[in-house]
C-alpha cells in the first residue's frame, strides 16, 4: 500500500483516456492509497468509461466515504459495455449516501457478481435493506457473493436479505458477520 498516493491520483482518474477502446486494463488494485472524498468524481467516471475492467479493489482507504457515494449514484450502471465483475470497497467510509449509489447498481448492472462492503459501520441498516431490494429487483443478475460484515445491519436489512436468500438464484455467499443489530 502507499498512502500517498491519495486523491491527486483519484484526480488523475478522471483525465485518464478509460474509453480508448484500445485499453486492456482488466484489474485496478489501490487498496491503502489515501484516496480521499475528491477521488470520487475520476473512479466514477473510470467506472462508467472503462469498456475492459473487470475488478477494481479500493479497500481500506477509510476518506472515501460518501463522496464516492454520491459518484457511484451519478454512473450510468445500464452501460450495456461494462465488464465489471468484482468491486472491493472494504473499509472505505461508506455511509447512507453510497448506499443509495450502490443500490443503483445492483439493479442495473448485468455484470456484476461480487460487491464487498465490509467494515463500513456508517453504511447502515437502510442501505442494506436498498442493496436486497435492488438484488431482487434485477432479474438479469448473475450477482454471487455479497458481503456485507460490519455495516451496521438491522432488522430492516435482516428482512430483505431474507427475502432475498428466498428469491435469488444465483447468490452463492453472504456474509453478514459483525452485525449485532440483525438480532434474531
């Protein structure tokens, strides 16, 4: 990890030529970067571009928060092009706003199978309850590991994760660990 790299990398995203059909990116790891709240404006526009990522890690850089969040809400998920498979987003300062955010993109994306969200405490039972209701909502989902340890889950988020081991055909991990407000 470097630390100090923070967001004038995430600014630098933004400039960076992501739509070049050309690009053969598959994989993009800045998990320990010091990526701040400003990196949120190029990873979304990285995210909404990129026609050959398949995995982008930015775990444990806790300043991301919510201004990734609202980002992530302003992507255009229905991207028929993207290849998005796996978004690693353990220990980022989520809170309720990203949670809306990445709803969005559980109900659109055709891509995607596997979101952490571990270690986000300020997430919410909320947006977990949204994330559920959004897995369900998607009947193209190919979506197969959720996890979702320490993200301040409750009894509303409890009932649509239930709902949604009932209905989902496809998910194959959910982990929930870390929760002591889901309760019984």
């Amino acid at each position: 990890t470097n630390p100090q790299l923070g967001d004038g990398l995430g600014a630098a995203l933004s400039e960076a030529p992501w739509a070049n059909a050309e690009s053969k990116l598959r994989e993009l790891r800045l998990d320990g970067t010091g990526l701040g709240p400003a990196a949120g404006a190029g990873l979304a526009e990285l995210l909404r571009s990129s026609r050959s990522l398949e995995k982008l890690v930015l775990n444990n850089n806790p300043e991301l928060g919510d201004g990734l969040g609202a980002a992530l809400s302003e992507a255009p998920w229905a991207n028929a092009e993207s290849k998005l498979r796996e978004l690693q987003l353990d220990g980022t300062g989520l809170g309720p706003a990203a949670g809306a955010g990445l709803a969005e993109l559980l109900r659109s994306s055709r891509s995607l199978e596997k979101l952490n969200l571990g270690r986000n405490p300020q997430l919410g039972d909320a947006a977990g309850a949204a994330l559920a209701e959004a897995l369900q909502a998607n009947a193209e989902s190919r979506f197969r590991d959720l996890r979702l340890n320490g993200t301040g889950l409750g009894p509303a988020a409890g009932a649509g994760l239930a709902a949604l081991l009932r209905s989902s055909r496809s998910l194959e991990k959910l982990v929930l660990s870390t929760n002591p407000q889901l309760g019984d």
